[in-house]
C-alpha cells in the first residue's frame, strides 16, 4: 500500500511539472493573441483614395495608429522573449540540480547494490543475524536486514521518480526553446511589416509637405469645430453637477429629517454643498449615497473599461497636445481619442450609467452618459438609439457612429471627471 501511494504520487508529481512546462507560454500567448488579433481587424480599416489635404490627413492617422500598434506588438514579443529566455535559464539550472541529484542517488544505489552483492547469500544473512549475542540484539539485526531490503526497493523507486523529473524538465525546457524560436521569428515578420508601414507614411507625407498651407487651414478648421464642441460638453457638465449638488442636499435633508423626527441630534453624514453663484464656475460634484457608490466601481475599472466601438478598430486621434512626426509646425489639441472604425459601427456604453444629455452639433448627435461623478462622452453619431434619462449597462449600444463623405467612420470620444478632462487610454483596455 505505501509502495502503491508512492508511485502515485511520483505520477501526480511528474504531471505537475509538465502542467508548469506550458502555463507560462501559454499565458503569454493570451495576451500576445489579443493585440494580434487587434492589429489584423485593423488591418482590414482601408485609407481614402483622395488626395485632399483633409483625406491624407486622415490617411496618415489611420497608419499611425497601425504603427503604433504594431510597434506596441513588437514591444510585448521582445518582452516575452527575455521572459523566456529567464525561463530557460532557470529551467537549465533545474535540469543541472535534477542530473547530480540523480547522478549522486545512483552513485549510492550502486554502492549499496555492491554491498549486497558480497553479502548476497541466505546463510551469510543467517549467520549476521543468529550470531547475536542475545534475543535482542538478534531482533535488531532482523529487523536491520529488513529495512535494508526495505531501503533498496525505496532507493530504486526514488531513482525511478527522478528519472522522469530528468526527463520531464528536459522536455520543458525543449518546449521553451521552441517556443523562444518561434517567437523570434514572428517578431522578424512583425518587424518587416512595420517596415513597408514606415514606407507608405512616409509617402502619405511626401505628398503632404507639399501641401503645408492646406494643412494649416485644415487644422484651423478642425480647430474651432473642436472648442465649440467642448464648449458645449462643458456647459452640460456643470448642468450635471449642479443636478448632483440638490441630489446630496436633498438627501442630507432627507435624513436630518428623519433623524429629529427621531428625537435625535440632526447629524447629516455629509454636509450640504455651499450655493454656487450665478455664474459662478461649478467645478466639482456633490455626491450622494449612489452616485458615490457608482463612482467608486467606476474607478476600481480604470485599465480595464470596455473599448467605446463595435468592431475592428484603430486609435488615429491620441489625447493631449503632440506634434505630428514628420509635418512641420503641426500640433494638435485632443481633450479626448479619435476611434476609427468599420462602416456601420456602432458607440457603446463603457459603463453602467444614466444618459445625462444628447444634443446636436454640425447635424451629429453626441451622448454624454453619467457614472457617478465621471461622464463619457460620445460624438459623431448619425443616429441614437437611447434617450435621456435612460439607465444603460456596460456594452449597451448607443448609437451608430457617422460615415464621412471620404468614408471615415470616426468616433470621438472623451472622459471626464466632474471638469477635469482624462486620458481615456488609461482607462480602457486595449
């Protein structure tokens, strides 16, 4: 029976170590498949065929935003790499550890082999053990004969379990190397496709230095479109933080109230927020009970938010200020990303929410959704498919973004915590 566990649990133990070979690869593999996968539907976004200053621009996000995925991809097979070639070591200093245990059990097996050898005889056994010098000692050299055997087999088996973690480390460090190989190897691939994207920008470029003052008045353009577009989510934001403000003094009411009625000291677990002056800038919201409740599950997802769009897609508006690589003089200003997608794309929510406003600008429905103190807000929907005051759910489908004469079917989007602008990135997984 003790033999028959042992054997088992050389099996379960051995079993264990093979599991271990693959884990690791595999759990960079799932994360690697995801912006592969990301990177192919990209890949599937085609640029414009017009050669207008607005449908070259827009061409030259679009590959952009290629590049830096592909760059990004690139980044996480060389990191995946030096994490294998970390396993590897430490596998081989293992396989090194497992071959002189070995070598040094059956160094001992075998001596203790050649000692039985030249005490291998029955009468010899006899002899030890009955020439004691009385009963007890003969019952030790018994039961010493029978451990001794009892050793042997113990000592067989034990060399027998460590021949198959020899074997077992050999093949996991085998299949780490193949899996180091064939990493490399697409990451020379990946290397030679970002080679020929680097090629095209570079001729989308060309084409557009030529062009620098188009290009000045198409961001002009594009500017003032933005700032008054701004202009008006910033407006509705302050009508929902001053909404947010009468919601935490009516519930601080509400429970002075029931607090005296009582009999108690009126002792409201937050403070009313003081009035704000017309015209005053209202700057942060006053929560109550379930806004801050929603606010905080809002923020325990920050990295991990849901992307905003339906479909293949490719980030070609980044947030913040930056200058364009490789046009001189052009800088843009993005309070949130631009999200390109398929035709027939739709916006979807990021989170469980209210809608708090929708409203038009150019002839474009825009969403803002409210989640706790953060607001989402999402622009350029030809058609909307929730109303005001509506509770919606995360992946909810808000609208379906507009197709631009050249084809570009762009979300923009933006994040916000009560005024202050965020970076969606940091927010949503990608």
């Amino acid at each position: 029976m003790k033999h028959t566990f042992l054997l088992i649990w050389t099996c379960f133990f051995v079993m264990g170590l093979s599991a271990q070979s693959t884990k690791k690869i595999k759990e960079l593999e799932t994360q690697r498949n995801e912006l592969q996968q990301q990177i192919a539907e990209s890949e599937t976004l085609l640029q414009s065929t017009k050669k207008d200053v607005s449908s070259q621009l827009s061409n030259l996000a679009l590959i952009n935003g290629q590049i830096e995925d592909r760059k990004k991809y690139i980044r996480a097979i060389e990191q995946d790499v030096q994490t294998l070639n970390r396993e590897i070591t430490s596998l081989q200093r293992q396989l090194n550890g497992l071959r002189k245990e070995l070598k040094d059990k059956k160094e001992k097996y075998e001596a203790s082999v050649q000692y039985l050898y030249r005490n291998k005889s029955i009468q010899e056994k006899l002899m030890f053990i009955f020439s004691a010098e009385n009963l007890g000692q003969t019952y030790r050299r018994l039961r010493y004969v029978q451990e001794y055997a009892d050793f042997q087999r113990l000592q067989a088996m034990e060399i027998e379990r460590k021949q198959k973690q020899v074997e077992s480390k050999k093949k996991e460090l085998e299949t780490t190397r193949s899996a180091k190989e064939n990493l490399l190897k697409q990451g020379e691939e990946e290397q030679r496709k970002l080679e020929k994207q680097e090629k095209d920008r570079q001729k989308i470029l060309n084409g557009l230095k030529r062009k620098q003052r188009g290009i000045q008045n198409e961001i002009q353009k594009k500017r003032r479109a933005a700032q008054k577009l701004n202009a008006q989510i910033d407006r509705l934001i302050e009508i929902e933080i001053e909404k947010a403000r009468k919601r935490a003094e009516a519930e601080a009411a509400a429970k002075k109230k029931a607090s005296e009625k009582k009999g108690e000291s009126a002792k409201p677990s937050s403070k009313p927020a003081p009035k704000v002056e017309k015209g005053a800038p209202v700057e942060k919201y006053n929560l109550n009970s379930e806004d801050r409740k929603l606010s905080n599950v809002f923020e325990r997802n920050q990295g991990i938010l849901p992307m905003p769009i339906t479909g293949p897609y490719v980030v070609v508006g980044r947030y913040g200020q930056y200058a364009v690589d490789g046009l001189k003089n052009v800088r843009l200003d993005n309070k949130g990303i631009d999200i390109k997608g398929k035709p027939g794309a739709k916006a979807r929510a990021i989170f469980d929410g209210e809608v708090s406003a929708i409203f038009k600008y150019n002839g474009l429905n825009n969403v803002l959704i409210r989640h706790g103190n953060y607001i989402s807000v999402y622009c350029n929907l030809s058609t909307v498919s929730v109303s005001k005051g509506a509770k919606v759910s995360t992946k909810t489908e808000i609208g379906t973004i507009h197709q631009d004469a050249s084809g570009n079917v762009i979300l923009h989007f933006q994040l916000r915590k009560e005024t202050a602008k965020l970076n969606p990135e940091r927010w949503l997984g990608r």
